[in-house]
C-alpha cells in the first residue's frame, strides 16, 4: 500500500549519501585551485587553505528556484483518486525531473493502470490542469536574495529545467525579473537534451552554452566529482 504525500522523508544525518562537511563543492576560475573545503570543526589547517571562487552556477527549477512541485502532486493525487490509489513518495522521486512522455509511462506502469489509462490520456489530463494552476507558483525562500547576491557579483547563472517551453512560460510569467538576469536558459525540449534527468544532457547543454568557459577543465572536473 502507498503512503500518501506529505512531507518528504527525513534522512538523518548519520545516513545521509554525502559527508556533512562535504555537502557543497565549488570550483575556482583558475584549473588549478583546490576543492573549496568545509572548515567547520577542521582546525587552523583547514581555514589556511586558499579558498575557491564559485565561477558559473546552474539552477534547476521546479522545487528549487520556484515552488510547483506541489501543483504536480495535487493534479496526479486527484487522477489516481479515481482508479482508488495513492500518489507517493516513490512514485514522486521516480518521475521527478524526466522528460513529459518518460514521466507519463513511469507514472501508469508504476500504478498498474495499463489498460485503463494511456500515458498519453494521463499527459492531456494533468495538462488541463496545471495550466490553471502554474502562473500562481511562488518564488522559494530565499531565492531572489541568492540571484541578486550573484548578478551583483558577476557570476553567470543558468537554469537546466526538465519543462518544456509553454510550462516554462506558465511558471515564470510573474517572475520575469528574476529570470532576465540568467545568461541563458535550458528547457527539456531543446534539440540537444537527448535523455531526461538524472541524465547530465540538460546540465551539459548549460555548460556550453556559458561564454569564455574553460569547457574541457570544466567536464573534466565535472566528470571526476
């Protein structure tokens, strides 16, 4: 049986995939300069190592610079409430981020609903939907404090977004301030996204879209992290 929807699932420290103090990783301009590293709780040492600049940053979208993860929860509760299922966290994490159509077919094949809905059907459904609901999406805490913080600094910022162009428009529509003030942005349905997330594709298309950008120091790096 599926759990319901609520708030994600906490990991403990002690279990989390990453070390603490190794959490966030930036990289300098200059090949050379070491891995920023955590000082918290390393000593003299640790705080005598050259620290490194962050020189490009990448946005995701949904969940992070703008809050509609909740929209696609709430249309996909209500779908499966007819077929007398749950939407959960599995499921969630499963689709989040992928290509419309691999979403689609995650979302029937995982809830057994071969047969009774299409994932073309469940697509034109859920579409009606968040159309109505995605220009009412709201910027995340902290977010426009963190762009202006960077814009003011001089470091290039991207967004790689899993929407396609028309939900792109939808979401950002009332938030054009924030977005003018990307280099570029990356949409799911650019010609060279081959493969959805968690493929790199969308990140990598970002990379090289950045002007007088190292590029093979950066995929180089990029690929050894």
């Amino acid at each position: 049986m599926r759990t319901p929807i609520g708030n994600p699932p906490k990991i403990p420290f002690s279990q989390s995939p990453l070390p603490v103090p190794d959490l966030v990783h930036s990289h300098s301009r200059n090949p050379a300069a070491p891995r920023l590293m955590a000082s918290c709780g390393a000593g003299d040492a640790a705080s005598a190592q050259p620290r490194a600049s962050i020189s490009h940053v990448i946005f995701d979208m949904d969940g992070l610079l703008l809050d509609t993860e909740g929209f696609y929860t709430e249309v996909q509760e209500k779908i499966l409430a007819r077929y007398d299922k749950v939407f959960d966290w599995s499921l969630k994490a499963k689709m989040m981020g992928k290509k419309a159509a691999e979403s689609a077919r995650i979302f029937v094949d995982e809830c057994g609903l071969n047969g009774l809905l299409t994932p073309e059907q469940f697509l034109e459904e859920r579409e009606s939907m968040l159309q109505a609901l995605f220009p009412s999406c709201t910027k995340l805490p902290g977010v426009l404090r963190l762009v202006h913080h960077l814009h003011a600094n001089g470091v290039p910022m991207a967004v790689a977004t899993g929407s396609h162009k028309r939900h792109f428009a939808l979401k950002t529509q009332n938030h054009q301030e924030m977005f003018s003030l990307m280099h570029h942005v990356v949409m799911g349905d650019d010609p060279e996204v081959k493969a959805g997330k968690p493929s790199p594709d969308i990140f990598l298309a970002a990379m090289r879209r950045f002007e007088n950008l190292a590029s093979a120091w950066f995929l180089k790096t990029l690929l050894r992290v």
